[in-house]
C-alpha cells in the first residue's frame, strides 16, 4: 500500500511536470529560432556576399512576423482557447523552420524567417500567460519564468548547433532546420495539454475548468481558485479600447515601458550579435561560436537559479538591481573596447563584461518581464493586452536588432555600449516610478486592485505577505 502511494505521487508528480514542461517548450523554439542566426549570420553574409544592412534585415526579419504573431495568436487564445494556439504555434514553427532550411536564395529566406516569426511572437505572448493561468498564486513567478529557462536552453542548443554545423557545406542550412524537430515535439505535446482553467469558466465549462485544476492542486485549493475565478469571468469581455481605459491604465504603462526597455538596454544585441562583437576585436569566427557556447551554458545556468528564487524577492527589486548590474556591464564593456582592443586581454574582458551582462538580463529582466506581462492584465483583456505588449516588445526589438551592424560600423561599440548603459539606469526610474508589485498575489487580487485604483498599494511588503499567507 505504502509502495502503491508513492508510486501514485511520482505519477502526479511527473504529470504536473509535463504539463508545464509542453506548456513551456514554445520557448525552447522562441530561444532556438531567434539565437541561431547569431552563428549562421556568419556564414550567410558570406555565401551570399550581404552587406551590413542587408544582413541586418535579414537576422531581425524573423521580428516582423512576431509583431504579427504577437498580434494575432494571443487574442485567438481568448477565442478558441490557449491549447489550441499552441498546436498552431507549433504547426507554423515547423514549417517555417523547414523553409528557412530549404530556401534558395535570400529573398525566400526571408520571407521563411517572417513566417517562422508568426510563431516567434505568438509563442512570446501564449507561453508565459498560459503558465501563469495555470500556476498557483505562490509558486506563479517560478512557473512562468520556466518560459525564459527554455528560451536560454534553446538559444544554448542554437550556439551548439552553430559550431557543430560550423564546417559543412550546407552549415547555416542545417542550422535553422534543426529547430523542426523540437517543433514536432510541442505539436505532439500540445495535443497532450490541457486548456487553460481560466479560459474555461469564461467560456461556461466550469466541469471541465474544476477537472484540471484537481489534476494540479490539492481539492480545497481547487474549489477556492475555480469560486474566485467565476467571480472574475462574470465581468463582460473587453474589447480594444477596454485595455487602454482609465482603470487598466497603470497595467498599461508599467506592461508596455517593461517591454520596451527591456529591448532597448541591448539584449539582443549581445543574444543576437555577440560573435560579430567579438570578432570585431579580432576573434575568428570559429573562437567566437564556442565562445558563445560558454555564454549561453551560463545563460542557463544562471536563468535556472533565477527561476528557482523567482518567488522569494520582489518582482520590482529585482528588475531595478538588474538594470543597474546592466548598466555597469555596458559601461566596463565600452571601457574594454576602447582601452583593450588591441592588448592580449581584451577578450578575456569582454567575455567576464557580457557574462556579467546577460547573468544580469538572464536573472531579472528576462525572467521577470514575461512574468510581469502574464499576470499585469485583467483577465477579460489578458489575452488581447498580452498580445499588444508582445507586439510593442517585438517592435523594440526589432528597432535595435536591425539598426545594430550599421550603427555597429557607424558610431562604434564604444558608443553603443555607453548609450545601451544609460538606457539600463533610465529603467531603474521608470521601474520606480511605474510598475507596482504582483508577488504573492493571484491574479484576482491584482485585478481588484486594478479595480479599486489601489495599485499602489501592492507595492506594499505588509500586504503582500499576508497575500502570500492566504
């Protein structure tokens, strides 16, 4: 009997898991498909003879079809459900992971990498919401931070593939073709998840809701989330111009200014960019991808220890300390480059500089922004306002990836990197002076509060503990 009991936690155990495991994997293809062409850039300029800007566009093209993925995916979740959007989020990344594999020239390149996008932005969007409408009150910023683990995994298994492919004649090709088969996976997986409970009381299946949440939570805990749930959904289904009302309006600034910031301190300049960084201080390409293999084992290092104290700290703490570590880290970078370029320890400064920069992103705003945006929102308008904040997000993203070789050529890193820093401490103003707390409260509480024009007193440490208490 004893055996027996124990062998039937294991499988609750290993149940919970693959859930949030599937629930997760669109970050694994997020982190792949975005950071591969950090390495095959190399090689594509080459073959292809392209200059800065031209391969500039074609590395940030994939984000223009996440400003359409982010458009699009996320409020068809609030239509058809979350676990439907998944399967068609992996469904586009397999096909354009395919296409991009198997284009000709540049032109059908890129268009492949736009399509892939869709997915890109649409799994930016759904991962992190899902997550956190599965996910218990006090364990909701660890969950959905599982979504920043995977992408730092997938980016790690990008840099591997950049190197092991390095030397083949179809290289770049294998490269951005690998990423079909984890898009196989999460398709497989999706059809195994189980849809949002959440999604299911607001569209009237409240069996079905109280079913699933008694697969990943104790029976009271169940009965009490699915009451405070109903409550929420009787309120009617807002509309575009319910997100930007007065009373969102708080969610609105601090969700849209964390999404922009978060771009515009340069983190994909390094995700992006950084063996092109390092071989403009003389570094050869082959040196510089396993170089960057070292970088992203310590992305995911660092994310997992992050998503492992998600909910021990302040989500606002944690985003100020980290934009003033970022900002540092530009600034000593800037100093490497300017004083080090040409002196035998340059590259050793620049790999501690971007260490201390992404362990800084990879802590704090990579984890914490997602959250944030996940759980910020009233639940009539999540869906919709997290697919507008994903698509402001891309944008900013977009702005700085694109611009970055030419500005790179133009100004210089030196500059750059200054100018990157002092983005990092304008954040910490902004993080100060516009978003409010959302640890250890569900996201019903958040939403009253939004209600009530109380949001400033989720800033409150008092409150939030007995929150956690509850």
């Amino acid at each position: 009997m004893f055996i027996l009991l124990k062998m039937g936690d294991i499988y609750e155990i290993i149940k919970k898991i693959l859930i949030y495991f599937f629930g997760a994997l669109g970050g694994l293809l997020f982190g792949y498909d975005t950071g591969v062409i950090a390495g095959a850039q190399i090689f594509i300029q080459d073959e292809l003879q392209l200059s800065n800007g031209e391969i500039g566009f074609v590395v940030s093209c994939i984000l223009i079809g996440a400003v359409v993925g982010a458009v699009l995916i996320s409020p068809l979740s609030d239509r058809y459900g979350r676990k439907k959007m998944v399967i068609l989020t992996a469904f586009i990344f397999f096909v354009g992971a395919l296409g991009s594999a198997l284009s000709p020239d540049v032109t059908a390149l890129i268009i492949s990498r736009m399509f892939l996008g869709i997915a890109v932005g649409g799994a930016s969007a759904l991962v992190p919401m899902y997550l956190a409408e599965l996910a218990p009150a006090n364990q909701r910023g660890s969950l959905s931070s599982l979504n920043q683990l995977m992408i730092m995994i997938g980016m790690l298994l990008a840099y591997i593939a950049n190197y092991v492919w390095r030397d083949s004649p179809i290289g770049w090709e294998l490269m951005l073709g690998f990423a079909a088969v984890p898009a196989l996976i999460l398709f497989i997986g999706g059809l195994l998840l189980p849809e949002s409970p959440r999604y299911l009381v607001k569209v009237g299946k409240r069996e079905e809701a109280e079913a699933i949440l008694l697969n990943i939570r104790s029976k009271s805990e169940a009965e009490a989330e699915i009451l405070e749930i109903e409550e929420q959904s009787h309120i009617e289904k807002g509309r575009l111009k319910d997100v930007f009302s007065k009373w969102v309006r708080p969610s609105v600034i601090a969700a849209f200014g964390l999404a922009i910031l978060q771009q515009w301190m340069g983190c994909n300049t390094v995700f992006y960019y950084a063996p092109r960084i390092l071989m403009s201080g003389g570094t050869d390409a082959t040196s510089a991808i396993q170089t960057q293999i070292f970088l992203g084992i310590f992305y995911v290092i660092v994310t997992a220890v992050a998503v492992s104290l998600m909910d021990r700290f302040d989500r606002r703490k944690v985003l100020m300390v980290g934009a003033l570590a970022m900002g540092a880290s530009f600034f000593a970078l800037s100093a490497a480059f300017h004083l080090e370029a040409d002196k035998p320890g340059f590259h050793l400064f620049t790999f501690i500089f971007l260490a201390t920069y992404i362990s800084s992103f990879c802590a704090t705003w990579g984890p914490v922004m997602w959250v944030m945006i996940g759980e910020i929102f009233p639940l009539q308008i999540r869906g919709l306002a997290v697919g507008i904040a994903s698509l402001v997000n891309w944008t900013a993203n977009w702005t700085v990836s694109v611009s970055f070789p030419v500005l790179e050529e133009t100004i210089g890193n030196v500059t750059l990197f200054i100018i990157f820093g002092l983005v990092c401490f304008a954040a910490v103003f902004f993080v100060k002076r516009f978003v409010f707390e959302t640890r250890g409260y569900t996201l019903e509480e958040i939403e009253e509060a939004l209600v009530k024009n109380e949001t400033k007193a989720l800033n409150n440490k008092n409150k939030a503990s007995a929150a956690k208490a509850i």
